[in-house]
C-alpha cells in the first residue's frame, strides 16, 4: 500500500481525531504506536518515520506525516498562533469577578469575565491556561464549561479560575 500524502490535505488532515492512530517506523525497522513528542523529535531528526492510518468505513487510508510542522503545531509540541487565536507574549487582560455565579463561598474556584486588552483571542483553553499559569500564577479550570460573548466593546469571557491563584 503506497502511503499518501498527510501535507497534501494541509490543515484539513484530522491530526488529532480520535479515530486516526499514528504509527512510527524506526530505522531499524521495529514499529511501535503513538503521537508523543518524543516519536517527533525522532522524526525531526530523520530517526523515525510518522504514519497515520486514518480508518475508513470499508478500508483504511495510510498517510504519511510529511508536515513535521503542522503535526506539532496541531498536537500543542510547537505553538500555533492560528489555532489558539494567542500570542507567545505576556497577555494583558482585565478582568471582573461574576459575583452572581459565585454563590458557593467554599469553592475554591469563582467565575471571572475576562477581556483581553492585547487583542488574542481564545480559541483554545488549554493553551491560554498554561500560558496565565506561568504568566501569573493562575489555575485556570479546563475541565468545565467556558464561554464567550461578543458585544460593542469586544469579546469577552467566562472562566473558572482558582480563588487563590488570582491576584487581588
Ligand atoms: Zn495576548
């Protein structure tokens, strides 16, 4: 089976689908499975081959990952600007508590709503969280609801930050 091309289909390829599993081949043969940073740092390095087999309904398509680059970028191993709608600089944001929605005194998380003055936007949680947590010392919450609205004054948004993470 003549493996296709995973660059060929840019940004579309489905990198981080569930149903896409990636396979290396290494050079002296032995294939083992995954997507870690290490089996691209060995691609990088020409060590290893990346292969997706992304499964169809009758057959499975094989690709090879020929875009070392938007592979990291899509997996979070190299910062993309596009997709997380974030800058690598230290962001300025305002924010408010949402006192309204802080009911629970003993939950040691409280909503805030969040602009962000440097012009990002969120589009990817986990990565704006990392980003504030060396930034500033928050713990941003990522494994619960966040939103976003959009008014004459901008963008602004819904977060769950630890109390004691946040700066008075
Ligand atoms: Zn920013």
């Amino acid at each position: 089976m003549e493996p296709r091309s995973a660059a060929a289909a840019g940004r579309d390829f489905p990198y981080t689908a569930g149903t896409t599993c990636y396979i290396e081949v290494h050079e002296d043969g032995r294939v083992t499975h995954g997507d870690s940073r290490a089996g691209y740092e060995r691609a990088v390095a020409g060590k290893s081959r990346l292969f997706a087999v992304w499964p169809g309904q009758w057959s499975s398509d094989l690709f090879l990952i020929d875009d070392l680059d938007e592979y990291a970028k899509a997996h979070g191993i190299k910062h993309d600007q596009d997709r997380t709608g974030l800058s690598e600089h230290v962001h300025d944001v305002e924010w408010t508590e949402e006192v309204a929605y802080n009911t629970n005194p003993r939950s040691p998380y409280i909503s805030i709503r969040l602009t962000m003055k440097c012009g990002c936007e969120i589009r990817n949680l986990d990565t704006f969280a990392k980003q504030m947590r060396e930034q500033q010392g928050w713990s941003v919450a990522t494994s619960v609801g966040w939103g976003s609205s959009s008014g004459p004054e901008g963008t602004s948004y819904s977060l769950r930050v630890r109390r004691k993470s946040l700066r008075a």
